[in-house]
C-alpha cells in the first residue's frame, strides 16, 4: 500500500497514534498535542509554547507557473505562522530547514530567503536557526515556528457548542482562484508584476491570495483577548474541510448559510470568465489562512464590534449545531445539502 | 554559480546575514542566534530555550544500502536531539516534517517513525507536531527540537580560553568507518543483522555508530552543572572540523595530540583491513555526535572524576592556545602538522 491510499489525518494517526501515552506527553509537558493546528506546551508556569511546522516541496505546493521563489519562501513561513494564528497566539521564533539540489542556483535560494524575511519581519518573527542540505530531489522548505500564550489562551479546534455562531476572518476562495488562473496562464510566474499593469489588474488580490497570503494574527489574539471564542481553525484546506475539523473534534454539526459566505468581485468575475462555480472555490480550494471559528450567539454582535473597532472584517456564515457528523450548507434559495469533507488533500490527491 | 560552490556556513551566511539586526533580535528574545549549534531564546525570566533543526535526505544522508528506515528515522531524531547536547541542554520536544514521494510505501514510512520514537522515548522527548507531505524527489525528513537550560547555562562554541584542555566524550571515526563499510559492501542495509550473526560482529559498534547514534544528553548535562565547560559543539562534520569551528568562533588556536584521540579498535581492525589511515576517520569523517568541548586545565581532572562517577569516558586530547587561526596536529613522533579545515561538507562536497 501506499501513502497516496490515505488522507494525510489518517497517515499521521497511523504514524503517531498511541507511541506516547497521554500521561507521558502530559509528564512532559504538553498543554495540547498533535491533532490541532500546532502544539502547545508548558515550560514554565505561566506561559504556554506554541510548536507548529509546515512544508512545501516543489511540484505539490508550488511550479515555476504558479510562485516565484520569493513567494515560496513568504508562503512558507506565512503557512507555518498562520497555525499559531489558528491557536490565537503570537508567532515568536522561527526554524528554516531547506533542502535542494546542488547545483540550485545561489539567486533563487536568496530570493526564497527574503521572502521568507519579508513575512518573518512583517509579524515579528526571528529566524532563530535552521538547516540546509543537498538533496536529490527538488526544492523542500520546512518551516517551524514557536509561538506563545499565556498559560490556557489558546485557541483549540474541539471547543464549539451547538448554538455558537460560526464566522470567518476574510474572504474565501481567492487563493484557489488565483492558483486557477495562473495554472491556466501557463507563463511563468516571475513575469507576474505585468499582469497589474495590463488589463489583469483586478485579478491582483487573488494571485496575492495565492501567492503572499497574509497570515490572522491580529484577528487570532483579538479573538482570543475576547475571551469569547470557542473553537478556531485556520483555512487551509478549504471552508468545508475545515469545518468539518471543528465539528468532528468537538463533537457537533455546523450549517453554513451560502449567501453569508464572502467571496471577492474578482473571484466572481473570475469563476464566470472560467465557468465555474464561485462558492467551490471557497468550500474546497483552500490556502486562503482566513480564521474560521466559533463564537456564543450572545456575544457575535460585540465580537463583530471588537473586529470593526480594530478594522478587520468578521463574516458570521452560519451556526452550530446539536447533530453530531452533520455539516450542510443551507442554500441561498432554502434548500440544504450535506458537504462533502473533501477539500485540497496531499496524498489521497 | 551553484550552492555547490559554497560550503554551508557561506551559503547560511550569505542568506540570512544582516536581515534581522543584533538589537531586533535581542528585543525578540534571542539569547544566542544563527551560528552556534541551535538557538537559546527566552521566553520567560530565568529558563532559556534551545530550538534547533536538523535534516536528512534521500541519497545524501542515506541509501538502502548504508540505513534501514528505521535507521533513517532514529538518526534524524538524534543529529537533532544531539544540537541540545551540544548546547548543554535538555531536549524537551520534537517537531516532525517528513515529505516524500506519493507512492512511498507506508510500511517504510512507518518503520522510520519507529526510529524516530525510538530515540524521542530514550531521551525524553515528546513529538509534539509534525507536518507530512508529498514530494516528486526523494523521501526528506527533518526534526526541530526545542530544548532547554536555566538561563545563562547553555554552553557555546565561542567561549574556548587560552589554556583550556580540549577533551571529548567518546571515541571518533566509528560512524565513518561504518558508513565506509555499507558502502563497499554495497548490500542491502536491512541485511545488517546478519552482521553479527557472523564473522563480522566485530564491525557491530562502527554501523550502530553511524545508523544509530546516541546523543550525549548525559555529558552535556553534567558539563553545563559543573559549571567548568567553556566552549562546546558536537561532532558532526568531523575533528578538525569542529575544532576550527570552536578555534575560528573563540578566537583561539588548538593542538591536538595524535596519541590522545580515542579509536577503538574496531575501527583500528577496519583501517587496517581497508588499506586507511584510522585516524582519518576520526579527523574527517564525522557524524560521531561525540561533544568536543574545552574546560580550564586545572578542573580538568575534577571533570574526569565526575564523568568517571558517572559511568562515562572524558579523553583530554589536547590544550587550547593563543594563537586565533592554527589548529594543529601533534603527531605521535612529535612533529606537527597543521590540520585542514575540512569536513564532510554537503554543499562543497
């Protein structure tokens, strides 16, 4: 068998599941273990670590198409922090391991780097270490990042309650739809900057999308200084994937309301010229690394204050339900449909 | 011009000096950044953490010739696991990113997790997150290990004195004579048992030395307690090496005495057997994950006594001295001979 027969949850349970006892990792000192967005841990009392990492390898994340190597390095940092953001924590240090093949050339490493920079520095990340190998096969960057809270701040994934709201930081869907049109453009992705200054330029927020997403930290510690928010995941897997995390590890159902869903004028205008359907791209494209999470009905409407209040949107796009294994999106016209789990999967492709 | 033209610490200089400043960093947390053998970040008033990471890949680090997966997996965990050693410190946590192409056999994957938590368990570490994804090259597997010391306790490479003792913890050259062994005998790795079922048991300790080396958490503990450790790396890349390397960041020279560094006789049995120089192996050959480290001459023999307490070897190999930029070799005849600076070095080869 191989790994392309399992999704990438069922490959990690298979891997990690039952090696270290609960009680160990606990002895240990971890808060919350594999299975959320990243891990928290104790070192001292008081104070919480957040542990995540996040690769990108050549062909499956990126083409010469689709990112240039400044955006390979920005989107693989911004990947790995934007699961502390998922946490509602603060990005603190960061760890770069990159492997490529020898003979890459030096320019395209440096580009890489500074992106990575560019993110690293725009949300107050040090680089404190790394590694850098040869490798056979293409380019692989992983990222590592470590975040903090205080001690019971962050932000889990199995804590929704039937009768929450369910919102979302931004709009959904342009990432994929970025991804669509550059694969469909077929020129390679350093001649990028031409597309704004010709008759493209409105297409500019879906291959920024795509390309330089911008990780919700702000939004993450505004949600979790609220104290108001339940459950948080951040969207990289598509809307559906994604809440269909939320209900499963918390037990619950969840209908999405579709004409609640935001989606960007150029991401319609892009699905019509493609003929295609805009919500798939937002129930199924993933990379977008907006926060989706849950919230107390009571407390939606001065949650969404709090958002105004510091200039961020905060979309509410459907409610939580009771029915366990349930996750439906109710559509504009009244009818409701089951949601398929699917969304952008590494291995079952 | 390629990376190939670059030996690794030109190439990590040349990506990440002068983007983030001293003082950025400093204001950041970081106690000790980019240069030494991992990171020590505070988080919190009077415990320091140590972040490092380490990566294998296909062909380079391994062939199904030199390791088995679970091989591949155990030493991954302990070249990382090794970087706290060499910082004195405690491990605490791993973070796992393994990307490898989709049709990997999920029984190979899970072999090489084995390893990985095979060594996690035998040093306390909990795999507290990890990230697993595709790739069109070959398998890449990279740990970050988060560690810690009190603050201040975490021993450096740039803190070798004048008159200091250059000592180590165990005998060198064994992984390099082992991995020099697979290689001629060009049979498949997960045969190795056979070894020692026959006449070749002797080669036992120089295989396990390069497919499962142990870290020297133990050593690098009771270094950082006694208080008496000035400078410290692991042996990675190699004696002369890392003593350049320590030589180079202290500012200081070295003398090593030929008739003082450890060989067993294993690898002495395979010298002879192959035609080599044994203490080629020991000087160039690396991956031992032996501490190299230098203490004031006058606690040295306390030093000894309290790592002969404690079940483990301490050899004094040679004196630190004054002069920044010569690292030499006292041959056993008397002569000496400068030593080169050379090492495995992935990127120069």
């Amino acid at each position: 068998m191989g790994t392309e027969a399992l999704d990438e949850f069922s490959l990690i349970r298979l891997l990690t599941g039952g090696r270290q006892s609960p009680a160990f990792q606990r002895a240990g000192g971890v808060v919350t273990g594999i299975g959320d967005d990243a891990a928290v841990v104790e070192v001292t009392a008081g104070r919480q670590l957040i542990l995540t990492c996040d690769t990108m390898t050549d062909t499956t994340h990126f083409t010469p198409v689709t990112m240039r190597d400044r955006d390979i390095g920005f989107k693989a940092m911004a990947s790995a922090v934007s699961d502390v953001a998922a946490m509602g924590g603060t990005p603190r240090f960061a760890l770069v391991s990159l492997s490529m093949p020898r003979s890459y050339p030096v320019e395209r490493v440096h580009s890489l780097y500074e992106g990575l920079y560019d993110c690293a520095n725009r949300f107050g990340v040090v680089v404190a270490g790394g590694d850098t190998t040869s490798s056979s096969g293409g380019l692989t960057v992983s990222v590592s990042v470590i975040g903090e809270t205080e001690a019971g701040g962050a932000l889990l994934r199995s804590t929704a309650v039937p009768g929450d709201v369910v919102f979302v930081t931004g709009e959904l869907g342009n990432s994929a739809a970025g991804l669509d049109w550059l694969l469909s453009r077929r020129a390679p992705a350093s001649s990028w900057e031409d597309v704004w200054a010709g008759a493209d330029v409105e297409l500019r927020p879906l291959i920024e999308a795509h390309c330089r997403p911008l990780p919700r930290i702000e939004a993450g510690e505004l949600l979790r200084q609220s104290a108001w928010c339940h459950a948080l995941n951040d969207v990289s897997d598509g809307l559906a994937s994604e809440a269909w995390e939320i209900a499963e590890a918390s037990g619950v159902g969840m209908d999405l309301l579709e004409e609640r869903i935001p989606l960007s004028d150029a991401l319609c205008r892009h699905a019509a010229a493609a003929g295609k359907e805009p919500l798939d791209y937002a129930l199924f494209g993933g990379e977008d690394y907006e926060l989706l999470g849950t919230a107390p009905a009571e407390h939606a409407p001065a949650l969404q204050m709090k958002f105004k209040d510091a200039g961020m949107p905060l979309y509410l796009i459907g409610v939580v339900t009771a029915e366990a294994g349930s996750v439906r999106l109710i559509r504009s016209g009244g009818d409701t449909v089951p949601l398929e789990k699917k969304g952008y999967n590494h291995f079952a492709g």
